[in-house]
C-alpha cells in the first residue's frame, strides 16, 4: 500500500489524483492533504479519505479545521507544506502546487527521502540544478505528471540516452493559434480562460494561452531529461492527442497517444513501473473517431514570443529563469484581475528580461531572494 501526501488536493490535478487513489484504495492510501483557502472542499476530501495530516495557507483556517477533526494532525502555511512533504508516514509527494511555492517543500520532500509526483514545472524551472543534484543525491525518483513529461518519460523507456536525437513537445496552441500580434491586443480575460482541449486552473490556463506553459516545459523538460535546450523541439499539435515523442538517432519516433485526461499521467507516476487499470474512470482513445485526423505546426516564436524567451532563459542560465517565472506569475495575476492586457504580459517580459543583471551559482535562499525581488519590481511597473 503506498502512501501519498497530495500538495494542493483541491486544485484540477489533486481532486483527479483522489479519483485514482479512490478507484485504486487497494493499492494507495491519503497520508496528506493540503489546500490553499478551498477549505470547504478540503472537509469533504478529509471525510472521504481519512488522511493523517492536512496543510491550509492560514492559521485561522487551521484551528478551525483542527476543531473539526480533533483526531487529524493540522498545519499551516509553508513550513506545513514543508512538515506534510517530508512526515515519516508517507511514500510518494505529489505536487500539484501553483507556482514557486512548491520549490521548498519538493526539497524537503527530497531530503526526507521521498519519491515525487511532480505537477509543479515552475520548481523546476527556478530551482532545477538544486532539484536534481538533491534528486540524485538522495537516490529519490521524480516522476513528472505534467502531460507532455509523461508521455516522453514513457517515451524513453527501455532506450538509452545517448541515443536521443531530440524531443518533440508538443502543444496544442491555446485558444490563439493562428492570431497575429495585432489580433493578441484585444484578447479578453473571458476568451484567454477557455482552452480548447484542456480543463485546467486559471494560472495554467492563462500560461497556455500565451504559450508561456510551453516555455517553462522546455526548461521543465531540459533539466528532467538532462537534454541541451537545444535537443528540444516544441511541436504544435492542436488536437493533442500525441502527448509528446522522442526521436532516437535512428529516426525512429517513440511517442505517447491518448485523450486529454491528466488521470493516465498520475496513475502512470503513482504506480511507476507498472500500469494500472483505470478502465472504470477514464475513457479509451478511439482512433476511428478523429475524423479531423492529427495535425502539427511549427511554434510561431514571433507572435508568441514567450517561448523564444524560455530557450533563451535556459541557454543565459543563472537567474534568468528565474526572473522569466517570477515575472510571469506577477503579470498573470494581474491580468486575472484584469488590472492588465493581455498583450502586457509578454511585452513585460521582453522588457524584464532585456534589463535582468543576471547572478550565477544561486542556492536556495539566493534563488527565493532573487524571485521576491522581480515580482516586487514587476509590481512597481503598474
């Protein structure tokens, strides 16, 4: 029986992660669950699933919750991600968090000797050399849940690393394939939170319609993979379906096939090596039902321009990541509460990154340091 703690449980991927553990309670049990302020939400997860210990972002949400259930050890705030990502009784994090919150307690996740179900790009994208050198020290697994590493993880399965070519990462386009710079002037908040194919959270949503989420994917992707940024080919394919390829020097193209459903990539992390059955909650791909067939274009990195600046964060290195992120998580707030445009978004970012003075050789605290400062700065400009 594998115990898992879910950071943010009540969020798109931490309810589809209960459903498996709900279809699957011979082979996983809760050992933690976490929320930021859906708090009525997280009560119902606690009576369903009984877990040992939960996380909330306030205090009085913690007593009021610790009221409750007076049997349920009750956290808060980030040393209570921190305290639930590493506790004794637990197997497997999944981290599911928004954002740079979910760098320190995927470290001490890691410390603790915990393997990692990993939904949070964002870690990764400012904290990957600190993420893998502690992965590798600890002899702990990372297992990527984000739907695009899934499918190359599953990709290079049974194949050597050396025999890369590169990778395909694919992107359905977001709701704007085929705008001009112009057309992206007038997008509204209404039209930039209705992804075509995917059900997601506000943050991610907005990241995919700027094709910002592509960006942080491919630093994702370079530092999960151990690739050259340059290996890694972003891939638009709008009905996605093929959730990412690897290309092997051979020219053969190993990839991954299925319907948009993040519930095949969990189950795939939680139960790593070995396949479940998830026939009861998720639908099979009918191939004879693509009657548009399966299409792929180049990204278009001129109107799109966010996706020009990941290669380029990633190949700078140093706090450029950094910076990219931090910035972009500013900036998508604000736009959520349409205090910008949506154009504002990556014209601020071209501005961020052309001015960044740049430092090298971050840890931990260099690395939150550096964050706090660019969305103190990125706040300052509006």
């Amino acid at each position: 029986m594998k115990r898992i703690s879910i950071l943010g449980s009540t969020g798109s991927i931490g309810t589809q992660a209960l459903e498996v553990i709900a279809d699957n309670r011979d082979k996983f049990t809760v050992a933690a669950l976490s929320c930021a302020k859906s708090i009525e939400l997280l009560c119902a997860q606690i009576e369903e699933f009984r877990p040992q210990a939960v996380c909330v972002d306030r205090e009085e949400d913690a007593k009021l919750i610790a009221d409750k259930y007076p049997g349920i050890e009750v956290y808060h705030g980030m040393e209570g991600l921190n305290a639930i990502a590493s506790m004794e009784d637990c197997d497997m994090v999944l981290n599911s968090l928004m954002g740079r919150r979910g760098l320190e307690p995927t470290m001490a996740a890691i410390e603790a000797g915990k393997d990692i179900a990993f939904a949070n790009k964002e870690t990764l994208v400012v904290g990957g050399e600190l993420v893998m050198d502690a992965v590798k020290r600890k002899g702990v697994k990372l297992l990527p849940v984000d739907s695009e590493h899934s499918a190359i993880f599953q990709s290079l399965q049974g194949n050597e690393h050396n025999e890369i070519r590169r990778i395909l990462l694919t992107a359905s386009g977001g709701p704007f394939r085929g705008y001009g710079l112009e057309q992206l002037e007038n997008v509204t908040l209404a039209q930039a939170l209705k992804h075509p194919n995917w059900s997601m959270g506000s943050k991610i949503t907005i990241d995919s319609a700027s094709m910002m989420n592509k960006g942080l994917e491919i630093i994702e992707a370079k530092w999960l993979f151990d690739v050259p940024v340059d290996k890694i080919q972003v891939v638009v394919h709008p009905q996605s379906i093929l959730h990412s390829a690897v290309e092997y020097m051979d020219g053969s193209v190993v990839g991954q096939m299925g319907l948009p459903d993040m519930k095949v990539p969990i189950a795939y992390a939680f139960s790593y090596p070995d396949r479940i059955d998830l026939s009861t909650i998720n639908k099979s791909l009918d191939l004879f039902a693509l009657k548009d067939g399966m299409t792929f274009y180049p990204a278009d990195t001129k109107v799109f321009k966010t996706v020009e600046m990941a290669y380029e964060a990633c190949r700078r290195g140093g706090s450029y990541p950094v910076v990219l992120n931090g910035a972009n998580e500013v900036l998508v707030d604000l736009f959520l509460h349409e205090k910008i445009r949506f154009i504002d978004i990556q014209n601020t970012l071209v501005k961020v990154m052309e001015e960044h003075d740049p430092k090298f050789g971050l840890d931990l605290e260099g690395v939150l340091e550096m964050d706090m400062r660019i969305r103190d700065e990125v706040r300052n400009m509006f």
